[in-house]
C-alpha cells in the first residue's frame, strides 16, 4: 500500500497506528542490518505515538477531524534537527548528540499526522553520494554490496526495502534525487525556499533543501504538502499555491502538451556516460514524445569549469559544523575540510559569484522549455569501495564522474526529480532527471505523475 493508501485505511478503521508500526518495526529488526537504512531506531517512541493515535482515532466524530497523513509511519534523515531523539550528522564526532531544538520539517511531519520510527543514515555532513558512516553502509536493497548512493542513503534504502512507507530527505547536491536512483524510488527536491531549514540549519551558500522520497509520486506530492510553507526567519520563500490548492490535487491534472528539452552530455569530454544510462535516458525521451510532448537536444548547461569553482564552494561549506576532536571525523570529511581552510575569501566569493553567474544564465537559456531530462547519474550503482579505494582525492573525482548532472539544480535551486522509469539487464535501478522552472513544482508533479501513470514503476520490488 502507499503512504496515503495506508492514511485512507487508517480512516476508513481497516487498518490501526498500533498495526503499521508494528508491521514496520517487524520489517526493520529484520532486514535493516543488511541495508543499513537507521542510525538510530525509536521504536518505543514509535509505539507510544501510535498508541496515541489509537486513543485518537476511537474519540473522534469524523475523519475530518484528522491530519492528512494521520497514523502513517516515516523516517527522519540524520542531518536534521530532532529535539526528542539523536542528530548526528552521519559523524562519530556527534554520537549521542540530542539537539536543544527540532527543525521546522520535524513539527510539520508530526503535526501532519506521521509517527517517526527514528533517524535515517546519512553521509557524514552530507558530504558525499555514498552512505558509509559509524552507523554503518547504506546499500541499495537490488543488490546489497552497491551502495544506496547519499547523502540520503538511509532515506532511499529504507523506502525501497519498504521499512517505511515514505521518507524525508534533504538535498544540497544531489542528495534526495542520487539515492532514489540507485533505489529504484522517486525523490523530489523543490524550489528554493519551498520548505523551511530552519530553524537550524543555515546554509551560506544557499544549495540546500527538504524534499520526499516515496514509492509513488502521489505521496510525493502529499508529503510535500506536509512540510512545505514559509516559517518565520526564512531567508528565501517560493511562491506559494492559490488558497484551497495543493501539490496532491495538482499532481493529478493531466499535463498539456509540454516543450522540453534533453542533454545527456556530462559538460565534460574526460567523462564517460554508461550505456544504460543513456538507455534509460533515450527511453524516457520516447515516452515524452509518446505522451504528445516536444522533445528538443539542447546543450549541457554547465561545463568543467564549474567543477572547481563548485569544490571550492563546497569545501568551504563542509566548515559550517562546528568540531572539537576532527580524529573523529571520515577521512573524505576531513580532506574536504583542510582543502576549505586553504580557500581564501577572495577565492570562495569569486567562486559563488561566478557559479551564481552561470546558473542565472543557464535558467535564462532554459527558460523557454517547460522542464528539462537529463541522466540522474553517469554510472549505475556503484559499491561504496569504488570511491573509497584510492583516498580521498580520487573518491572526489570518482564522485565527480558517477554525479556530474545533480548538483547544478541545487545552486539555480530549481524543482528537480529522479524518476524511477529504467532497470539495467542486471537488475539495477537507473533514474531519470526531470527539472522545472522556479517556482512551477507542480507542473513538475504533474509532469511525473504523467509518466508514472504511462509506466508504473510502485510495483517493482528487489529481490531483498
């Protein structure tokens, strides 16, 4: 069943709180320590809440009366504020770590109706597209020695493996749209300013966002409605839908015939796309096509020389947590963080000056398409040791070659999703990337919503 499935269930008296938290508490002692989805699983909390819920649901007068998504277990990834159960950031360095203050995105899940089971694995500081940290590896439940990608690993592997029905996620570089790939799931990251990261999280160079990963886009869309609105001390709000509207409800619309526009090169020769990435990629096109959509080849957007500049920006940002013993810290995190510390200021601000430069250019360029396809990733799953192998200088370039596509949306912060339309002849998940103009994440919605229905993918399950 999805997410709102078991919400409707949940109404309709067929199905209790007490039940979903036990099926999914049952599913994660079982199979979590082969994904490695959960830094730290509250199932007592769980079971209190859904015993609430219960008490809940036999006092009220109508269904009305109940949140959207009441009773509907979920996850929270561990780079995000939890005041009533650890936040670690995926680092040994923040073991046991228990936040004086929850995140905006935690209330509005709670106050949606959802019962959080616990956190869900990240990369360390969300620092990579992998999920290795002192918690354990997160691997993609289609095939356990690959990894789940990151920094929401935990959160793509955890819905794929169904140990929760949905999942919250957050993306500064790929970080939603890289693990629903390699996850066979659908992750959406939304406009800037969409959802709040407040009240703790700042983010200097403005790359950051919340966003769902689900089985279908209809839960998609319903938790986006949960988490989305501006909270108070916001720096950036997007547009907000007209009164009485919602994502959910405009996901549902049938989509008039769209212009889009293709790339499938990386913006650099020196990297290599994988055939089934293109497969994929060219398969999605046709389907575009056979829904009535103009399909348009257009030039990457973004060449090599946003590589550096973007490593500059994101060693520096790797600064922004605070660490008293660094021994502590992966060696990847710790190589970003030296490499921060010999950017100097005029360095950095040259950096984000010319990155925003050529974002604003290449949203000008797109803007007379409706939504763009691209590769999600360059490569197929990959298993974590591949990265790792050789240090830290070739696991950045390793990372470099699997995400070369990702990242670009986080500094335009434009609406992006990775759909799961393709499979590899070995079984592997290969996502596609659709991405919107500002602001328009329901057209988005719909978009998908339009290509799930024509090739659904909810129904696959790994072998796990």
């Amino acid at each position: 069943m999805s997410a709102l499935q078991q919400a409707a269930a949940i109404r309709a008296g067929e199905l209790s709180p007490v039940e979903l938290v036990e099926h999914y508490l049952g599913r994660i002692e079982r199979l979590d320590q082969r994904v490695g989805a959960f830094s730290h699983v509250a199932a007592d909390q769980a079971r209190a809440a859904a015993r609430a819920a219960e008490k809940r649901l036999t006092g009220r007068r109508g269904a009305a009366e109940l949140p959207p998504l009441f009773g509907v277990p979920t996850a929270v990834k561990d780079l995000t504020a939890t005041s009533d159960m650890p936040t670690t950031f995926g680092s040994a360095a923040f073991k046991g770590f228990t936040p004086p203050v929850e995140a905006h995105v935690v209330r509005l899940l709670r106050e949606a109706g959802t019962i959080s089971l616990g956190k869900l694995n990240a990369a360390e500081f969300g620092l990579s597209p992998y999920t290795d940290t002192y918690a354990g590896s997160s691997r993609t439940p289609w095939d356990l020695t690959r990894t789940a990608g990151g920094s929401s690993g935990g959160s793509g592997t955890a819905v794929a493996a169904d140990l929760v029905p949905f999942a919250h996620g957050n993306d500064a570089g790929g970080s939603v749209r890289i693990p629903a790939s390699v996850c066979g799931v659908f992750g959406f990251k939304p406009s800037r300013g969409r959802i709040s990261n407040g009240p703790l999280a700042p983010d200097p160079v403005i790359q950051l966002c919340q966003g769902p990963l689900t089985r279908t886009v209809a839960d998609a869309a319903a938790l986006l409605d949960a988490m989305a609105g501006p909270q108070p001390g916001d720096l950036f709000w997007a547009p907000p839908l007209p009164d009485g509207d919602s994502f959910l409800e405009r996901s549902a619309r049938e989509p008039a015939p769209l212009r889009i526009g293709r790339f499938h090169h990386p913006g650099s020769d020196e990297l290599h796309v994988h055939p089934d990435v293109v497969a994929a990629y060219e398969q999605a096109t046709e389907l575009l096509v056979a829904l009535g959509h103009e399909v348009e080849d257009i030039d990457p957007p973004f060449g090599p020389a946003m590589v550096e500049e973007f490593q500059d920006v994101w060693s520096v940002r790797s600064l922004r947590v605070p660490v008293t013993d660094e021994d502590l810290l992966l060696p990847l995190t710790r190589y970003w963080r030296e490499r921060g510390r010999t950017v100097s200021s005029e360095r950095f601000l040259g950096a984000l000056q010319d990155i925003q430069l050529r974002a604003t250019r290449a949203m000008v360029d797109a803007h007379r398409f409706d939504a763009v396809l691209s590769p999600t990733l360059a490569l197929p799953p990959q298993r974590p040791e591949w990265f790792k192998e050789l240090g830290p200088a070739t696991d950045l370039r390793r990372q470099f070659m699997a995400s070369p596509y990702a990242a670009a949306q986080n500094v335009t912060g434009q609406p992006s999703a990775s759909l799961p339309l393709h499979w590899s002849a070995q079984g592997l998940p290969i996502g596609v990337m659709l991405t919107g103009r500002l602001g328009e994440d329901a057209e988005l919605l719909a978009l998908c919503a339009q290509l799930e229905a024509a090739k659904p993918w909810a129904g696959r399950r790994p072998p796990l």
